[in-house]
C-alpha cells in the first residue's frame, strides 16, 4: 500500500471516528423508550422551525418514528407526539 493511500485512510478513520455533534438542544427522556403505534420502531427527537406572523420564530419539539426518519414514508409514517 503507497504511503499516499495510508495517509488518506488514516485520516478518513480520524474524521469518522469523533463523535457525532448532538442535532438538538434539551432533553428528551423518552427517546428509545416509546414506540411508534405503527410499526414498533423507536421514537426518536425531531423538532420544526416555523415563523409566526411577527417573524419571531417558533420552535416546537417533537418524538417522530424513527424508521420514518431514516428510511421515508413508504415504510412508515411520522406518527408524531409533541414533546410537551
């Protein structure tokens, strides 16, 4: 193996081994815990950003089907429960 394509391996093992930046702010205890009434996948954090009329932004927390989330909607569907 070339000392050039050791170099690039080494580094793509550096970059994939850090760990991940957390996607969303908060605790959300259920997460893993409940599941979706669908297809028995585990709930998992999502949230939306919408704009209210005065152009505050409304932030809302949700739990969301996981196979939904990483797979799409011929699989499963939202099912959505507000985190509140």
């Amino acid at each position: 193996m070339s000392d050039e394509l050791w170099e690039k391996v080494y580094l793509l093992r550096q970059n994939k081994s850090a760990m991940p930046k957390k996607r969303f702010e908060g605790e959300y205890l259920l997460t893993g815990l409940i599941r979706c009434p669908e297809c028995g996948a585990a709930m998992t954090a999502s949230r939306t950003v919408n704009r209210a009329k005065e152009g505050t932004k409304i932030v809302r927390m949700y739990y969301s089907c996981g196979r939904f989330r990483s797979q799409g909607g011929s699989v499963c569907h939202a099912n959505s429960i507000r985190k509140d």
